[in-house]
C-alpha cells in the first residue's frame, strides 16, 4: 500500500524518525562506555544519559501529535507502539551502559563487545527503514535481518554465560558480568519486538 501523504501527515514520519536517530547514538556511545577504561566511562555515560534524554523528549513529542490528531497516516495506536518500541531500545542500552560503570567492570568481555556490534547494526537497520513506513515498500529485509541478528545474540549470550561460570571469576565479578550481557541481549530483544511491531504494521496496511 502506498500512502499519499500531505504535508502535515508527513510529519509523523518526521518526528518518527527523529526518534530512531537516537537509537545509532545510544549504539555508539554504548560502544565507546565498552571500549574505555573506567574512569573515562564516567564522562560517557553522562553522554549516553543524555542521549536517553533526548530520545524521550523525540518519542513525547510524537505521542503528543498522535494524541492531539484527529487523523493520523497509520493507526495511532501503531505509531504509539513504534515510538515506546524506540524507546525501550534506547532506555535498555542507556542502562548497560549505566551498569558498566556503576559496577566498576574493568574490561569488557568480547561477548559483551559482540553484542553491542549486534545492537549498533539493529540500530542503523531500524532508521533506515523508518522512511520506508511511508509506503509499506521493502520492509519484510528489516524484520528477517533483525530476527536473525536476534538469534546471533542469543547464541553469544548463552554462550557467554557458559564461559563465565567456567571461569574462575569470583561470584560478585560473575554476577556483575552476567546482570551487563543480560541486559545486553535484553536490549537485543526489545529491537526484535520493534521489528515486529512493523511486521504487524505492514501486514494490516497492506
């Protein structure tokens, strides 16, 4: 289905992607917070929290024009799911990140690394195919490649919690290190859902 939108339709799909932007600056940053040593991590993570702030105050303009629109160019419930799916996203990377520092890891394990290059990708994929909600054209490549990018991270995941319990690693570092890639691969998660929350979306408007 191809939308003809006007000028004031589109800017639901301005604001959306607004959001999204914010999902590669919270990849990136969490990439910088993994890569750093911990008392660089400190100035970083400010950076990352105020990257989670601008993305909620993206995502509360957008829910502000649905919930003040007669009309809207996709369902308003729709579009509300895709703006608090970016917003999951990013809070969960926000408290990675916040973990990283607050539990005073020292190096980040490679598993860890591994999946922020998973959550850096999902990022670029979704703001990419935000502008493409416009026509409902060439969304099913977004939705396969986030499920198989999801599925990578979870094989990382069990993998690495495997690793740690083999280690010897004592059980405060170990529970440290686990809490980290759990919300990790929960972050991976969240853009699965938003993946297919536009699945759902393409299939009811097409």
């Amino acid at each position: 289905m191809k939308l003809s939108l006007t000028p004031k339709e589109n800017i639901y799909f301005t604001l959306l992607a607004a959001c999204a932007a914010h999902l590669v600056d919270a990849a990136r940053v969490l990439g910088e917070v993994a890569a750093a040593d911990r008392p660089s991590r400190v100035a970083l993570v400010e950076e990352l929290h105020a990257v989670e702030h601008a993305a909620d105050e993206s995502v509360h303009a957008l829910i502000q024009k649905v919930n003040s629109s007669f009309v809207t160019p996709l369902d308003r419930h729709d579009l509300l799911l895709l703006a608090t799916g970016i917003d999951d996203c990013v809070d969960l990377m926000d408290e990675a990140g916040d973990m990283m520092l607050l539990y005073k890891i020292g190096t980040v394990p490679d598993a860890a690394v591994r999946m922020i290059s998973i959550l850096e990708r999902c990022a670029e994929l979704t703001v990419e195919v935000v502008p493409r909600l416009k026509s409902m054209q060439r969304l099913r490549d977004y939705w396969v490649e986030i499920n198989r990018l999801e599925n990578e991270a979870d094989k990382i995941y069990r993998q690495a919690i495997a690793d740690l319990f083999d280690t010897d690693t004592d059980g405060r570092t170990l529970v440290k290190l686990k809490d980290v890639i759990l919300t990790l691969e929960a972050s991976v998660d969240a853009f699965e859902r938003l993946a297919n929350s536009v699945e759902t979306i393409s299939v009811k408007e097409s």
